[in-house]
C-alpha cells in the first residue's frame, strides 16, 4: 500500500486516484489474508479519518461521502483480487 501512495503522490495524475486505491490494496491481498486484513482497516482508517477532517473544513473540501463510497469500493475490488487497471485512467504512464 505505502508503494502505491508513494506512486500516486508521485504520478499526480488526474483522475487516477482510484487506481491506486485498488492497486494498494490488490498488491496487499496478494499477501494472504493478512495482508487483506491490514489493507481493510488501513483504508477504513484513512477513509474515517477524512471524514473527520472534512467535518472542519468550510467549503468544498474535494472529499466528500460520494468520493469516499467511490474509494472505499475501488479498495474493495482490488482487496477481492480483481485487476486494478480496471480504474487505471487513460494514458496514465506505464510505469505506475
């Protein structure tokens, strides 16, 4: 999962944030159900915990509950062990 932040945060391409959440939590269910495990509640953390910052922001904060239901459901697909690429936006480079 940490490979695929730093890989987003570096890639800073638009609309692929999906992609990486599933990646992350693909590349982690790849390493048993612990590795599934870890992934679920890490990323039910970071999603909670955007929630919560969200709360005092004023504004749009660019996160709001339908972005998290996306997030969340990309996290899942990619947990399953179904293919990333399936979010992975065009002409992201080949590389991530």
């Amino acid at each position: 999962m940490v490979r695929a932040y730093s890989d987003m945060r570096e890639a800073n391409y638009k609309n692929s944030d999906k992609y990486f959440h599933a990646r992350g939590n693909y590349d982690a269910a790849q390493r048993g159900p612990g590795g599934a495990w870890a992934a679920k509640v890490i990323s039910d953390a970071r999603e909670n915990s955007q929630r919560v910052t969200d709360l005092f922001k004023f504004g749009d904060s660019g996160h709001g509950v339908e972005d998290s239901k996306a997030d969340q459901a990309a996290n899942e697909w990619g947990r399953s062990g179904k293919d990333p690429n399936h979010f992975r936006p065009p002409g992201l480079p080949e590389k991530y």
